[in-house]
C-alpha cells in the first residue's frame, strides 16, 4: 500500500525535514519551482519528488545560483555519472543561452532607463528655473527684477546661439 499512495508532508513538516522555515518553502512556490498538491484546496502538501525537487533547489543556491538560474536549471533533466548526476553539455548550452538571453534583456531595459533617466534630468533641470521663477514672483518679488536675474543668468551659463538671437529680437522690437 505505500507504493500506491506516497507519503505527504505538510509544509511544516517538510521544513522540518529538509531544515528549513516553512515561508522559504512558500517562497520557492511563489517564484513557480515547486507546485505541491492540495488538499481539499487548504493545505500544501509534499511527497518524495518535491523534497528532492526542494533539496535540488536547496543545494544550488548553497552554491551561490540564483533563483533565475536554478529555474533554468530545474528545466533540464539531470544525466547519471558515476558518483551522481549532472547536466549534459547540451544542457549546460541550453542554460547558458537562457540565462544570457535574460542579461541582454536586462542590458537593454538598463540602457532604456538611462536614456530616460537622462532626459528626465534635462527636463528637471529646464523645468527648474521656471518653478523658481514662479515661487519667487508668488512669494511677491519684483516681476521685472526677477526676469533680469533670469537673463542674466542664461547670458552667464549659455554662450549658445540661440541666446543671442532672443535678446536681438527683444532689443529689435523695442526700438
């Protein structure tokens, strides 16, 4: 009979089995490396394949793997060699080429952020003054000295073309 229905933990007991607190089984679950059954939907309950699943995953990150990692691990079979099971060179590619996939999309998103990152600092850095401008004029500075200070301080840190050319065309309106 034994062989008929398998032996099934709940979490506190595989945790205790295995040496663990029953939140990193939960944990291991939340992040889709192990799918216990349920019993009458309420309780996790673990036989002999998601303990060994669990030491699997136990052992890899003893290793250092992350879980990224250990979830591409998890995705190939294991070969027998003598004195216990490793992957195959074919596996081995198969893992690297998943977990290099995900660094180049990570690289990518990277580079996005940085470029936002950028023009979001450039945007700030425009939009600032103005906010100054406004505050100071709210709090009931004097409008026209404000806009002097305001010109002064573009002269001083442009010398750009297109600061000369505002100022030729205010000057040339007002004559």
């Amino acid at each position: 009979m034994p062989k008929d229905s398998p032996t099934l933990l709940t979490v506190r007991e595989a945790a205790e089995r295995l040496g663990v607190t029953p939140r990193t089984l939960k944990y291991y679950e939340e992040r889709g490396l192990v799918s216990p059954t349920r019993s009458g939907g309420r309780y996790r309950l673990y036989d002999d394949e998601d303990l060994k699943r669990f030491g699997r995953i136990l052992r890899l990150r003893s290793l250092g793997f992350s879980l990224h990692g250990i979830t591409e691990m998890l995705k190939r079979p294991l070969e027998p060699v003598e004195g216990g099971h490793r992957f195959s060179t074919e596996s081995l590619q198969q893992i690297r080429d998943a977990i290099a996939q995900q660094v180049a999309a990570l690289d990518a998103r990277i580079e996005t952020m940085r470029r936002d990152l950028k023009e979001a600092q450039k945007l700030r850095a425009e939009l600032s003054p103005d906010l100054d401008y406004l505050e100071r004029r709210l709090a009931g500075e004097n409008a026209d000295a404000l806009l002097e200070q305001r010109r002064s301080a573009r002269a001083k840190s442009s010398n750009a073309p297109l600061a000369k050319p505002k100022r030729a065309r205010k000057s040339g309106g007002q004559s």
